[in-house]
C-alpha cells in the first residue's frame, strides 16, 4: 500500500526531501499561495506547528500557482514573504502543480485517497489533508477550513488510531 512516506519533494530550497523523514509524524499538507485571499490561514497553519510540533506533528506547505496566478514569485521570494510576514517555521516546498497532467506524484496520490467536491481535483488554495502517522490520508478539509477548526481532529490523530470522517468541505 503506497502511504506519503513513498514520495519526495523538492524543499524551497531547491533539496530533494523524501518524505519518509516524517514517518510516524501526523502531517498537514497544504497547497499554499501568498496573493490569496486565504493567504491569512498561515497564521493558523504555523500556530498549529507550533501547538503540536512537539508531540510529533507537522505542516508541510506546497506552493501551487494554478489557481488565478496567485503565487507568481521566485522560490526566495515565496520563502521571504512566509517569514517576515508569517513567520512559517514549518516545512515549505518548491512550488508545484496540484492538478491536471503536471501535478505532483504527491498530489495526484493525495486526490485519490480522499475526493473533495467536485470530484478529485483541488478547488482552490489551502486546500488541506490530515496524513496519520501510518502515512495514510484521514481527511482532506476545503479551502475555507481554518486551521483552527482542525485541532480536535489533529489531537485525535496524535492521540489515537481511531479513524474520522472523510471530508470537510
């Protein structure tokens, strides 16, 4: 069974990353952009890190520009705006393509494991799916979802094995 720890990724740093560096981790893994008008979520992303990092969880943001041109910078512009304006702490990747022929193997996997309206593709930016520490997708959340919103369900995965609903919006 393919579980997150079978891809890599490229950091924005330009590092290829496998992402069995977070097994046994919980994972939030977010498509991210800096001229959305969800772009404010990163203030919630990185308070979750920091809440939870130390019992074992973490948030990896994945830039994507193909919703309105809303990340249109460099990698070095994209990673300064997340620090002075956010102060993200967490795990940031090279920018990628979350849907259609190009997507990333990461995402086109996460799409099938849980299906958000409509169907597989993401709808937008900040776009969220909850990975256990089994490497499996517990729930994939809409972009509208607010960090703060996740919290019972991130403490249930560190918590527990007990499994949870699907999908959120």
């Amino acid at each position: 069974m393919t579980t997150v720890e079978d891809f890599s990724a490229t950091s924005i740093d330009g590092d290829e990353v496998s992402l069995a560096t977070y097994q046994g981790k919980v994972l939030l893994i977010v498509n991210v952009a800096s001229k959305c008008g969800f772009t404010p979520q990163y203030d919630g992303l990185e308070q979750l890190n920091r809440t939870y990092g130390d019992q074992g969880f973490a948030v990896l943001g994945f830039p994507s520009d193909q919703f309105g041109h809303q990340e249109p910078g460099s990698a070095e512009e994209i990673k300064q705006f997340c620090t002075l304006t956010y102060g993200v702490s967490f795990p940031m990747f090279a920018r990628i393509d979350v849907n259609g022929r190009d997507a990333h193997p990461l995402y086109r996997w996460l799409r099938t494991q849980k299906s958000g309206a409509p169907g597989e593709v993401i709808k937008w930016n900040f776009t969220k799916f909850l990975v256990g520490r089994d490497g499996r997708v517990i729930r994939r959340y809409g972009p509208a979802t607010k960090p703060a919103k996740l919290v019972p369900d991130i403490e249930t995965a560190l918590n527990s094995k007990r499994p949870l609903p699907a999908s959120i919006g």
